[in-house]
C-alpha cells in the first residue's frame, strides 16, 4: 500500500512537469526577454524597410510668375512639406513613398498657355504616369489639361480653373480647392434677392484677349447666375480710349430698367 500511494504520487509529480513544460512550449513569449517600450515600433520600422516602396509620383503644372495666386513659388513650399510629412509618417501610406515632378505652364513670355500646359501634361503622362495632376490653375491652360486629366481617368487637384465652363459635367477629374466664379455668382444672386433689388449696374474695366482673363470670368459667374434666374441681361463693349459716358448712361437708361446691365471695354489683342 505505502509502495502504491508512492507510484501515485510519482506519477501526479511526472503529469505535472508534462503539462508545464507543455504550456512553456505553446507560449510563443516564453523564453524572451520582455520588450522594452518602443521595441514594437523598433520591429515595424524593420519590417517597413524590407518591404519593397511603391512610388506615387504627382505631377505639377503650373506657372513660375509669382502674379498668380497658385504659381509655383507660391504653392510649391507647400507641396513640399506635405511630401515630407507623409514620407516621414510610414503610417499615413504604409509601403508607398511621395513624390512630385513638375513643369511650368507658361510661355516665354511669362503667361499663362494653354498649349505649353497641354505639352507639359503629355510629357509627364508618358515619362512619369503620375497618380494625379496639381494645376494647372489658370483657366485656359486647365481646360485642355483637364479634358485631357478626365480621358486618362486621372484626379487633377486645383485652386484655380475658376470659370463657370468647368461645372457643366464635361470636366469630371477636376478638384476645385479654391473659391470659384460660379460661387460667386451665387453670392451675388443671393445678395440681389435679399435686397429685392432689379435694376443692377456692373462695371469691368479691364479684360484683354490673352492671360486668364480674371474680370471676364468673375463677372461671367454673376452673368450666369441672373440669367439662369430669370433675370434680364445686357451687355455692351465700349471704346475705352474715346469714351462718351453720356452715350453710355443713356444706354443704360433706355436699356436698364429691370434688367441687368454690363459695360465691356474693348478686347484689345
């Protein structure tokens, strides 16, 4: 009996030194060293460093002439900094990295052109494949751009491209960031209604057949918006070197009564 409880308890002993040494081998921790604090973030940056980078490359399109709001050496900091940033978090694109290409949309003449922008636009497609367009910013360059942008199924980011024509659904893979001519329009229209007014009298003193053109499209907007209201609307041209402002204000008069009026110098090439 006493050589029995004695085998019993040799074998409860035997079963337990099993299962502990069972349970040290399934513990994927067990013999290591615990982590210091960072370690984990240590081993990730290890495994983000094995991993092969796919590039996302933007291409840039825009004009060096600091006369414009989004011209390169206005926005270009800007852009920079945000590569930087994401390239330094791998958490913000895990296994990509950032970067841009860029070229001017001007001409030799330091304006903006719409067939330099769509030469630009070509040239980057075929040499980077870029992931999306920055710029271009003036309307006539972006339009070609962003026809262009919409075909090759490319998102194309701008502050610019104010002019109405951009929202009639032709010009898809455009991102407006900034304020546009048709908002304004609509702020206009607004103020109109708000203060019942109908007789309305808008001046541009200024709109040449080249460049992007900033009185023509900002006045179009508010044009527009009148006339989808049902609002009437005039417009006249005038020669700004010989001008009869008593012919002008009869005009107005003859012509103005609960209607909008616009007055247009010349186009001068």
């Amino acid at each position: 009996m006493v050589f029995l409880k004695k085998l019993c308890l040799y074998r409860e002993k035997e079963a337990g030194t099993l299962l502990m040494v069972l349970l040290v081998l399934l513990d994927p921790s067990a013999g290591h060293e615990p982590q210091r604090p960072g370690s984990r973030r240590r081993h990730a940056r290890d495994q983000e460093r094995r991993r092969p980078w796919q590039n996302i490359t933007l291409a840039v399109i825009l004009p060096q002439n600091a006369r414009y709001p989004w011209a390169w050496p206005r926005v270009g900091p800007a852009v920079e900094r945000a590569v930087r940033t994401i390239n330094s978090d791998p958490t913000l694109l895990p296994d990509h990295r950032l970067s841009y290409v860029f070229n001017s949309s001007e001409d030799s003449n330091g304006i903006c052109s719409e067939s330099v922008a769509s030469l630009a636009a070509v040239d980057l497609k075929l040499a980077h494949d870029p992931w999306a367009f920055i710029g271009p910013g003036c309307s006539y360059a972006a339009a070609p751009v962003g026809l262009f942008t919409a075909h090759w199924d490319v998102p194309m980011i701008t502050a610019g491209a104010t002019a109405v024509a951009f929202y009639n659904g032709v010009y898809p893979s455009i991102t407006n960031t900034g304020p546009t001519h048709k908002k304004l329009g609509r702020f206009g229209l607004r103020v109109c209604l708000e203060s019942e007014w109908r007789e309305h009298v808008a001046l541009v003193f200024s709109d040449h057949k080249y460049d992007d053109r900033p009185c023509y499209f900002a006045i179009e907007g508010l044009y527009e918006e009148l006339k989808a209201f049902n609002i009437s609307t005039h417009h006249s041209v005038f020669e700004e070197k010989e001008i009869n402002y008593a012919q002008i204000l009869a005009d107005i008069q003859n012509s103005g009564r609960g209607e909008s009026h616009f007055l247009f110098p010349p186009q001068v090439p």
